[in-house]
C-alpha cells in the first residue's frame, strides 16, 4: 500500500511538472513567432540561386545540401504535397525526427519560425519564409498501401521514392525515418480527428527550408493520404537551391529556449 502511494505520488509530480513545462513552452513559443511570408516578399537574387529543378507528379528528388543553404520549395498549381526527409551528410545514422521536432517545441503546427530537429537534438532546417502555415509533422506520406487503398495499383507513393533515394546515397529501406509533409493542411477537430482545411492550400505557395548541418535531403511530390480528392492530383512542384545568410534563422533561434539549446548543440557539432 505505501508503495502504491509512494508511486502514485511520483506519478502525479510527473505529471505537474510536464504540465508546468507545457504550459511554459506553449505560452512563450507562439508569441515570438514571426508572420507568414506575404506573396511577393523575400526574393530571391540571381546571384543567390544555385540551382533550380522541377518535381513532376509522384516524383521525386534528393541532393546534398551544405550548411548555410536553403531549398525554396514551390506548390505551383496549389494540388501538391511535398514530404520531406533528411539525414546529416556527415554522419547517416542521425536524421530528421518528427516526434522530437513536435515535443521540443511543444506542436505539431510547423510554420515560419519553427525548426525541424534530428534525433541527436540538433537543428536539421529552420523555416525561415513560409506563405502557408499548412503543414503535417504528424500524418506522414503516403505508402503502396494508402495509395492502393484510395487509388489502386500502380501509382507512385512517398515511402518508395524514399527508398529510391536513399539507395542513391548509399542506405537502405532501413534508413528512411518519417517524413514531414509541406503544403498538406491538416488539422485534428474537438474529437481528436483529423481533418483537411482544403482552402489553407493555394498556387504559388512556397516555403524555405535552410540547412543548419551538412544533408543529404530528399523531397517525394505525392498526394498526402489524407487529400479528399479522388483523383491522383498532385501538379509539379518547383524546387530552388539558394545560399542563405546565418542571419535568416535568427527568427528560429529566437522561437524558444528549446530551439536556442538545439541551435546551440548543432553549432557546437561544427565549432569541434
């Protein structure tokens, strides 16, 4: 019976602490977030331009990516979902980690001034511009089955474009942790269901993504599992590789104590 109290009264002190944390991570967070990227600002120049390639429909596309530069990802015609996986180039077995990127900033909302993490605490990219603020850190991308399901056979899926690029770079299906998914407007209602804000998607919607580590970074242009349409719908997504100031992620850095801790594990991995 003592035991049973002693545990008990552990538990609840647990459990006051992880809500006095949550109630700290979440009262300071969204208040230093910046504002979505309006159309038309944060141009980019000629000279800052590195490359520039066009994803079809159920394709996909993977580089290296040094620290310091960025991806500009555009949803051209609005009916695209583009996943996203990432590992560190200079050593594979770290790489991107939804669950820590949602718990370390307490959400699952990613927007400007976020920051995904790895699964060393360390910052993969910090969404510097972004003119959606409609994105899934949760869902996933898609796979055979959810596709077979909804389209059946013989359309391209997340998790196989996945696997193709990884073996570009030497890893296997092993290899390719959980994606994040930009453009794909997801949201859970007041009986923790998932539901689809169709309107938050629009054409020419785009968000920058900038390397805070060395990558190697793959992108799948696949409709998301949970897109109502019932046709295999996703249009071309333009993908720009650009350099990008240490400053660009000031915003990020400034999001939270979390994000400064990991900003600063991750600029400790380079100062050794």
């Amino acid at each position: 019976m003592i035991l049973t109290e002693e545990k008990s009264a552990v538990v609840d002190a647990n459990r006051r602490r992880y809500a006095e944390l949550k109630a700290a991570g979440q009262g300071k967070s969204p208040r230093s977030l910046p504002p979505l990227t309006r159309p038309g600002e944060a141009q980019l120049t000629d000279a800052a331009v590195l490359h520039c390639e066009t994803i079809p429909s159920g394709w996909y596309w993977s580089s290296r990516l040094a620290r310091g530069e960025a991806l500009r990802i555009v949803n051209l015609e609005g009916s695209s979902a583009v996943s996203v996986i990432a590992w560190n180039a200079d050593d594979l077995s770290e790489r991107i980690n939804y669950a820590d990127t949602v718990k370390v900033q307490w959400s699952a909302s990613l927007r400007k001034g976020r920051v995904i993490l790895s699964d060393m605490g360390r910052i993969v990219f910090s969404i510097i511009e972004d003119t959606s603020g409609a994105h899934d850190a949760i869902v996933g991308g898609s796979n055979a089955q959810s596709n077979a399901r909804k389209y059946g056979e013989g359309f391209r899926n997340s998790r196989d474009n996945f696997i193709l690029a990884a073996g570009k770079h030497g890893m296997a299906r092993r290899d390719v942790p959980h994606s994040v998914t930009f453009f794909a407007p997801v949201g859970v209602d007041a009986t923790g269901r998932f539901t689809w804000n169709a309107d938050k998607r629009k054409a020419g919607d785009f968000v920058d993504l900038r390397a805070e580590m060395n990558l190697i970074v793959a992108l799948s242009n696949c409709p998301h599992p949970l897109d109502p349409a019932p046709g295999y719908s996703a249009g071309p997504v333009e993908v720009v590789r650009f350099r990008s100031p240490a400053a660009a992620s000031r915003a990020c850095r400034a999001g939270s104590d979390e994000a400064a801790r990991a900003f600063d594990n991750t600029d400790a991995l380079f100062l050794a």
